[in-house]
C-alpha cells in the first residue's frame, strides 16, 4: 500500500519536473494566447452576439474567452507552468550545487581516457616542477589550480566559470519574481481613472473596471492644463497639467505632468491620458452704450441672462471657436424692455470696433474667453512593480550568463613513472564545446612549447 | 544628397549583393561570393550613414523636436534591414559561409524594397506618447532580436533544403553536386540557427521589457495583454521552446529547423501581421 502510495507521488513529481512538460506547456500558452488576440476582449455582449450570434457568444462565455487572460484555464496554465519551474529547480539544483560544494579535485580514470579535449605527455622532470609551471600556464584560462595528491599521483584542478551554472537558474527564479510582482500588484494596487476640471480638485478616482470610487488619503488640485500643438499642424505636441497635491489643505507637492512624465505620491501614480472641453465657456463682454458712450465690461456665460441699463439684457447664445476663418466668435441676442427678443447677431473676437456698425442701443467686443478643459489622469497603484522590474533584470542577467558564458575545467594527473613524469590532461566545458575545442588546441601548442620542449609523445 | 537618395543606393547595393549571392550559388567562383560580400557591407555602411543623415534631417525639418529615425512604420524596416545586414555580416565574420548570404540579403531587400515603395518617408512630428527614449531602446532590442530570428529562419531553410538530399547521398557531403555542396554542412547550419537564436532571444527579451518599462511610464500598466504585447510574447514562448527543447531533449537538426521558420513565422506576424490584421495600440504613428 504505502509503496504503491510513493511510487504515484513519484509519478507525480516525475511529471512535474518534465521537461517535456515544460516545453508542452510554453507551446501550448503560445498557441492559447492567439485566441484573445482575434477575439476582442471584454466589450460589451451586444457587440459578440452581433458579430458572431448568440450561441457562439453563449460559447465564448463558458469558456471564458471573453476576457481569456483572466479565465481559470489560462490562468491554471500560468500555475501549472510556475508549479514545473519550481519542481525543475528543486530537483536539479542540489547537482548543480556539488559543483560548488565538491569540486572534483580528482580526476576519474574516465575523465582522463575518454575526455573529448585531453593531452598526454612524458617528461624528464619532476611532478612538482611540472606543476608550477602548469599552474602558471593555466592560470589564465582555468584559475587557481588546487594540487591532491593521492596514491602517490599529483593531481590538480582548476575551475572557471562555475557561476553560468546559477543562469539558468536565476533565470527561472526571474520569472517567478515576475509573476509574483504582478500578483502582488493585481491583489494589493488597481487601475483607475478621474477627470479633473482646470482649478477643481478631487480625492477620489474610478477603477477602471467596474467604476467604483477609491479614496487617495489626500487630494489633487488641477490648476492649469494646456495642449501645446506643433507649428502650422493640429497635431499636438504635448499636454500638460499642473498639479497639485493637498494633505489637510496644505500643499504637499506639485508638478507638471505630461505624456510619458507622471507625478508619483505614497505610491499612487497619475498618468496624464487626456484632456477634453469641460462644459460652459467663460466669456468677457465689452458692452458700450452708445447714446452716452458708456463702457462696461461684464462677465458672461452662455445662456446666462445678463442685465443692462435701461431694461435691456442680453445672452450669448452660441459660441465657435472658429467662425468661417475669423476666429472666434459669439452670437448675441438682446432682449428689449418691453420683454422682445432681439435677432441673433455675430461678434468677432478678431474684431472689437464692427459691432458699432450695426447701430443699435448698445455694441458688443469679446475681449475674452476662457474655455475650461478637464484633464484625463490614468491613476495607477502598483506596489508589485518594483519587484516586476527586478525580475526583469535578473531575467536578463540570468540568461546572458546561461548563454553565453561556460563552467570550464581542467584536470590534470602527474604520475611519477621511473626518472620520467607522465601528463595526463583532460578539460571540459558545460556548453558552447565546439568553441571550447578550439581553444584547447590553441591550449594544446602552448602546452607543447612549455611543458615539452620535444614533441609530445601522443596527441589526445 | 538626402536620405532618400541614399537609401535607394542602399537598395541598389542590396540588390547587387543578393544578384551575385545567387550568381556565385551558380557559378561557385569565390570572386563572385566577394563581390557579394563586398556589396552587402557597402550597403551596410550607406544604410548607416542613411540612416544618421535622416535623424539629422529630422532636427532640420521639426527643430529642437527632431529624434531618432525609429519611430513609424518606415523607419522600422529601414532599421529592421540594416539589422538583418549588420547580423548577417558579423555572422560571416565567423562561418565564412557566403552561399547564406543567398538566404538572408533576400530578407533584407525585400524590406527595403517595400518600405520604399510602399511607406510613407515623411519626417512627422511625433504624438506625446511616442516622445520617449523607451522608445528607441524599444525598438532598437526588438529589432535586433527579429533579424537575428531572420538569420535563423534563412539557415534553416537552408538546412531543411540540403538535409533530405545529404542523407540520401552516398560519399562525403562536402562534395555534393550543384548547388547543395556550397551549402554549409548541415551540422554549421545547424549550430548557426542555434546561435543566432541565442542572440535574437535575450534581445527579444529585452525588447519586450523595454516596451513594459515604456507602457509603464506612459500609462500607469506595464503590461495590457493587447495584440501587440501578447504576439511580442508568444514569439517568446516559441523561442524559449526551441531553447529547452535544445538543451535537455537534443531537438537539433530538423525539428530545430522547423521551429526556427515557425518562430519567425510568428515574429513577422507580430510585427506586421497585428497592424494590417487585428488592432491594438501600436499603430505606428501616422503611417
Ligand atoms: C516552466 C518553465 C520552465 C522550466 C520547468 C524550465 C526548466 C529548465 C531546466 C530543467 C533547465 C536545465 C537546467 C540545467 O541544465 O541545469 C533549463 C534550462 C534553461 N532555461 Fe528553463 N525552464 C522554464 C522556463 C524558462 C524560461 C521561460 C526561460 C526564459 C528565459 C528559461 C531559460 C532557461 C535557460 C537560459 C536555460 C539554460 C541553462 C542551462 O542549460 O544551463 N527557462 N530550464
């Protein structure tokens, strides 16, 4: 019973750590991933059951292919692929931390015989003059050499390398920092948005899915936004906004946002993502009274009744910014004492002085007009990002050093044969051994030169 | 001269360059792979000075608002082929294996052939989202990363081409007739495709986390699952497949060739297939 019990948690790890499993599954998050791709995601039902009817739309629910990077199989995936990661590493590390731990001072005879790089020599000289010298010349290539001696034979071993082992490694647990910084983000942080008219203030934002409201713990005031537009083109150049932070009404910090440059404060970020027209302009009126020549300069919104002498009153009652070339302009309607209402009339902003030529009571000038525009923050709040980037480095770091760089090793027995020493040397290099090779022949002649200064008495 | 001029020279050059590639699988006369050599890196150092001539340019046209050539669809394949060139160039450095060259120029001149053709080369200011250095460090790791998988994907189909008939052949490969025995042997092609991926990975990687870091800075997410950024990362699986399969199950030779062309497959999709097929964010710009 219990034995038939450990060999199926032995076959569940088994799986676990496959490799094959491995490879299956990154295929298998390839293949998945294109779905949401061609699928739109999370729109509005009506807009599915449109394009692809309703019982393909009842389809796409039970399996979860509207908002796929959500559902539980792509996420179950996800598991599944950090569950194999973590087995792989558990099972193979302790190998690959023998390497650290137990070097293999001594060579085996296998190493020596069946080593694809190794050479041999017999030379008239003894085993500790050799191997001084070989220590010199390997130092370069192989460190420090570290002597044994065992049954009477000298051997040394000389090691570089041995951290692109803890690449692929790194590389792994890289992943899982990743993953973990965007668990982290997603459970304790959120998306948002909010609105803020120029001069107002807010200390709530909108979660961006599901528009729920969200306290900041302190308050943001928007006191300018401006959208700066290349020369001679509608195409803007840049948005930005003045903000400020408030704590209990004091003013904590302020900064210009713009596109690619938010504010950050406790954590929260605003993003500036856009702008639009926040309702009513603000309008300054030059009236003059023409019979006396009269000035008054009134404030005005549109549609606002204002009052003038003598029983009159006037509204605006359309405004462009851009009258047929002539700028901006505003349409003014004036209501007699006796309560008529006047026919609409234009006045141009670019002209002040035309409005006398219509003869009435009084004429009109727009001075000025203040159009107030909201600006669109993207709030965000991910105390998880930090730990994202990190993983990202370490990703980077780890398989650099997994790919391009090898644990080469180098063994050497000296064994004492008569008045002469035999050489025996046999190397090797955990990847790339084809570039290893190469530089062991090179090796090779230099050892030829030093060591012998005849001609080596096999070739490996 | 303009940029635009320079760059039609660089077409010309790559179009020499791939004419004597194919001219030397023909004629087997190493004057000839020279030739095409020589072109290809003529064309290389055109491109380069096209390419910095036309940021200059764009301080001239826009001001103080000029910025690096990498920011529209053009710009992209101009820089993507200049990347197919300078890999395959380094790559030769090492294998000395011109009948590849036959392979990857043709990558190379088609970009830019279409790019001129049929993309606009206007200097256009850019909208604020795109006003980032991100961008530049984007764009120059993905790019690299994909004329590396360009490289991986020409070898192989090199090495599938030649394979069927090599194990068919009795004798040594290195003498088969015609045009199969310029052909690296299969093992070269293979290790080729191999470190070509090894290169193009770890830039892809870098690609794709310098795009996160940029959405990060422009939007408050880092990563959107939107077509672009999912495509970016399903190459990735791909790549990294291949990778392990590699390592610990010894996929070489064929089944690594297949998934090379696959993979490559998948990044032109992600490059250009998710702009002309589905939508997202990465528009390109204006173009
Ligand atoms: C479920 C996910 C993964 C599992 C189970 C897994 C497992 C393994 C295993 C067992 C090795 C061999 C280690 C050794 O030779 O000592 C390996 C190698 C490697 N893996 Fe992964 N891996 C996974 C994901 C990834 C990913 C996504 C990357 C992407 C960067 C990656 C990068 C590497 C590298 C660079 C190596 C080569 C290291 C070497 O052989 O020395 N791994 N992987």
């Amino acid at each position: 019973m219990s034995e038939k019990n450990t060999s199926f948690t032995d076959q569940i790890w088994d799986f676990f750590c496959s490799l094959k499993l491995t490879i299956i599954i990154m295929l298998l998050l390839a293949i998945t991933s294109i779905i949401g791709t061609v699928l739109q995601q999370n729109a509005p039902a009506a807009e599915y059951i449109q394009e692809y009817g309703q019982a393909n739309y009842d389809l796409f629910v039970k399996l979860q292919f509207i908002d796929m990077y959500h559902s539980w199989w792509f996420i179950g995936l996800l598991g599944l692929f950090s569950v194999n990661l973590i087995c792989c590493s558990i099972k193979n590390f302790p190998r690959v931390w023998k390497f650290v731990k137990e070097p293999q001072l001594v060579a085996s005879p296998g190493i020596l015989k069946n080593s694809a790089n190794r050479a041999e020599y017999s030379v008239k000289e003894d085993a500790a003059q050799i191997s001084r010298r070989l220590g010199d010349l390997l130092k370069k290539d192989f460190g420090k050499l570290t002597e044994t001696e065992v049954d009477g034979k000298l051997y040394l071993f000389g090691q570089k390398g041995i951290y692109s082992r803890f690449g692929a490694y790194m590389t792994h647990l890289s992943i899982l920092i990743v993953m973990a910084g965007a668990i982290i983000g997603n459970i304790f942080g959120y998306k948002a948005y909010v609105n803020v008219v120029e001069g107002t203030s807010t200390s709530q934002v909108w979660s961006r899915n599901g528009q729920v409201p969200i306290d900041l713990g302190f308050t943001v005031r928007c006191d300018n936004f401006d959208v700066s537009y290349y020369p001679n083109s509608r195409r803007p150049k840049d948005y930005n906004s003045d903000l400020v932070v408030l704590e209990n009404g004091q003013e904590v910090l302020r900064k210009r946002i713009e596109v690619n440059d938010p504010l950050t404060y406790k954590g929260i970020t605003f993003y500036q993502s856009s702008y639009g027209s926040a309702g009513n302009p603000f309008f300054k009126v030059r009236v003059t009274e023409n019979a006396t020549g009269k000035v008054m300069d009134l404030n005005a919104r549109q549609r606002e009744q204002i009052k003038l002498p003598g029983g009159y009153s006037f509204l605006i009652s359309n405004f462009t910014q851009n009258d047929r070339q002539f700028g901006p302009a505003m349409q003014l309607q004036i209501n007699t004492p006796d309560g008529k209402r006047g026919r609409p009339f234009a006045v141009w902003k670019k002209f002040p002085e035309f409005d006398i030529k219509r003869g009435g009571t009084f004429s009109f000038a727009l001075i000025d007009y203040e159009e107030p525009q909201f600006t669109g923050l993207q709030v965000a709040k991910d105390p998880g990002v930090e730990i994202v980037w990190l993983g990202c480095f370490l990703m980077v770091f780890g398989s650099l050093t997994a790919f391009f760089f090898s644990h080469k090793r180098i063994w050497v027995c000296l064994e004492t044969e008569g008045n002469k020493t035999k050489v025996q040397i046999a190397a090797n290099a955990h990847r790339n051994q084809p570039g290893f090779s190469l530089a062991f022949d090179d090796l090779k002649q230099k050892l030829d030169a030093t060591i012998e200064n005849k001609s080596p008495v096999k070739e490996g | 001269m303009d940029s635009g001029t320079l760059f039609n020279l660089v077409t010309i050059a790559y179009f020499i360059s791939m004419v004597a590639f194919f001219a030397y699988l023909a004629a087997r006369s190493k004057s000839v792979s020279m030739v095409a050599t020589l072109s290809a890196f003529v064309g290389l150092v055109l491109h380069t000075t096209a390419l910095g001539m036309r940021w200059y340019e764009s301080y001239q046209i826009l001001g103080a608002d000029g910025r690096a050539p990498l920011t529209n669809l053009y710009e992209s394949v101009v820089f993507f082929t200049w990347s197919i060139v300078l890999i395959y160039l380094l790559m030769d450095l090492k294998y000395k294996q011109p009948s590849i060259g036959a392979f990857v120029m043709p990558f190379a001149l088609f970009g830019q052939i279409g790019a001129q053709m049929w993309l606009n080369a206007g200097i256009d200011p850019l909208v604020p989202a795109l006003q980032s250095n991100w961008l530049t460090y984007h764009v120059i790791t993905c790019f690299l990363g994909y004329a590396a998988f360009a490289m991986a994907c020409g070898v192989s189909i090199m090495y599938l081409i030649k394979i069927g008939k090599e194990e068919k052949f009795e004798g040594d490969p290195s003498e088969m007739p015609g045009v199969l025995g310029l052909f690296p042997p299969t093992r070269v092609m293979d290790d080729i495709n191999y470190r070509a991926i090894m290169i193009g990975f770890p830039m892809l990687t870098l690609g794709i986390i310098t795009g996160a870091a940029w959405a990060n800075y422009a939007w408050g997410t880092y990563w959107s699952w939107d077509p672009k950024e999912t495509w970016s990362l399903i190459v990735w699986f791909i790549y990294a497949a291949f990778i392990h399969a590699r390592f610990t199950r010894g996929w070489v030779g064929r089944r690594a060739a297949w998934l090379s062309i696959i993979g490559f497959a998948a990044t032109l999709f992600c490059y250009l297939g998710v702009n002309l097929v589905l939508s997202g964010l990465h528009s390109y710009g204006g173009s």
